[in-house]
C-alpha cells in the first residue's frame, strides 16, 4: 500500500531490508514520487556465482537510487548472452560489461556509450592456472611445456576468460587452441573455471585475475592444490555501458548523471564489491582493440 506520509524512522530501516532482497532500491523517494517515475533497470554480465552477484548489486542499486532520484532495480542474468540481448531490448538500459559483451551491446544498441571502468581495467589481466597435479611451473611467456594438457575457458563471450587469452594463445603459437590442447571447454563463468581446476577436471584455465585473487583472499582456493603459471599483457576490459536512449526517459543529462554518481562513489564497500579502487571515464574508443581482435576471431555477427 502507497501511503501518503513517509515512514518512521524504523519502518524505513525495515523497507530497506526488504528492497534489498527484491532487488529493488527504493531508498531516497517519497511514496507519491516513487508511484510516479519510471525505473531505471540494470544487469550485468554473471561472472560469478549468483547469490555474490546479488548481494554486490543491490548495494548498487540503493547507492544510485540514492544519488539518481529515481528507482533503481538490479536483474540478474542467467549468461553473458542474455545480459546483452536484455540490453538490446530495453529490459535493462545500464550494465556492467565485460570488454567483449560491452561491444556486443554497444554494436546492437546504435547510440549506446561506455561511461565508466574501473581504475584497473585499462590495464587487465588474465591467469592462466594449473591443477598441481600438472606439475607445471610459472612461466613468464607461453612454453611448449602446456601442450597436451586439458584446458578450458570461462564463458564463450568473456573477455578475459575467453577473448583475449584465446587471442594471445593463437598470437603465440599460430595455432587453435584444439591444436595445443588435448581437450578445451568452456566453464561458464570464472568461479567455476577455478572450480574445475581445482578438482582436476581441467589441467588448465583462464581466469579474471580479480576473481580469483579475491577467491585467494576469501580462502576460497586451495593453493595447494591449484596456481598461477601465466599472467597475460595488458588489455581493456570492464565497463559500464548505458542505451544512450534513456534521456527520452529520464530527461537530458542523465547519463551525465549517471556517469557522475559512478565517478563519486568512494565507499570503500561498494568498491570492494567488483572489487575496484575507483571508477574512471570511459569512452567506447577505449575498447577498440577489444573489438578489432573479436572480429579477427570471428566472435562477433
């Protein structure tokens, strides 16, 4: 029921609570003004397990709903796929983007603009990890020594899990990866990716180094059982892109806004959350690159 008067002080406490769980971000509007304006819907690509997902999103959604003045609601994804083909069909007009599904979106949704990275993501890297089992040592450039071994990726559209470390294995041995390995997969996302690794179903993956440093830290890898052989060059990758329709909805200016409230955001907690020191401006040239090697891999329509 929409009440006319705003709640006490404990009553509000209680609708943040449960807005969180719905995935919902009501927090800063009065009832009247919340039955009113439309919401602004985001996603983003699921490359973790999807209860850390929840959980780091709805604080975003509180926190833009908070900076924006308008409703915020956060919608999980099922694949990297579906969060562009939502994206294309206006069911979420913000996401958190990979490289790749950043310029995937971007392509379908002519006018769509990259706003802001990470302060690390112009420079990102990926891990190649091994099962100790392999016995492989750390390698500071691609060696014979992994031919033959099993090997998988994240997902097919991931930049880091896919992209860019099947570019640099092509780059290196002028081959498919089917040609290097006796066997390639893809895992879906980065934590299963560790998963796989770990439990030996997999000689070898590639992984999001932030995902699994923060698997590291959170003593959610045994180390004794899986580690780094290969860290890959430097490349762009994550983003946060909107439909550049969304000021028919929300008025002139609002990706400004939005761009804005990103660049401000300083809590140490929401941070940790993607896990990023800060936000910086972005521009959809940033991920050119990211683009060129995706059509000389024929990942792109």
């Amino acid at each position: 029921m929409i009440r006319s008067k705003r709640p006490s002080a404990s009553r509000w406490a209680a609708k943040i609570a449960v807005a969180a769980i719905a995935t919902t971000a009501f927090f800063s509007l009065p009832a009247e003004t919340q039955a009113q304006q439309p919401t602004l819907t985001f996603s983003a690509i699921p490359n973790q397990d999807e209860t850390h997902l929840l959980d780091r999103f709805n604080k975003i959604a509180a926190y833009l709903s908070k900076e924006l003045g308008v409703q915020v609601k956060y919608v999980p994804m099922k694949s990297y796929a579906a969060a562009v083909t939502s994206f294309r069909n206006n069911h979420v007009q913000l996401a958190w983007f990979g490289g790749m599904t950043g310029v995937q979106a971007r392509i379908v949704v002519p006018g769509s603009v990259a706003i802001v990275q990470g302060e690390e993501d112009p420079k990102f890297v990926s891990y190649m990890i091994a099962n100790s089992a392999t016995r492989l040592k750390e390698m500071k450039t691609l060696d014979n020594s992994i031919r033959g071994k099993t090997f998988t990726f994240g997902s097919k559209a991931s930049t880091s899990g896919r992209l860019m470390p099947e570019y640099f294995l092509r780059q290196h041995y002028k081959e498919y990866p089917e040609k290097v390995f006796s066997r390639v997969g893809f895992s879906g996302d980065h934590t299963k990716t560790i998963e796989l690794v770990e439990s030996g179903a997999y000689d070898i993956g590639v992984v999001d180094y932030t995902v699994y440093n923060a698997a590291v830290k959170n003593g959610k890898v045994d180390t004794k059982k899986v580690s780094i052989i290969w860290t890959s060059p430097p490349y762009p990758d994550y983003n946060w892109s909107i439909r550049g329709d969304v000021e028919k909805t929300f008025g002139p200016g609002f990706i400004k806004k939005v761009q804005d409230a990103f660049l401000k955001m300083k809590d140490p907690e929401l941070l940790s959350a993607f896990p990023r020191k800060s936000f910086i401006a972005a521009s959809n040239k940033d991920f050119q690159i990211v683009e060129d090697n995706a059509r000389k891999l024929k990942l792109l329509d």
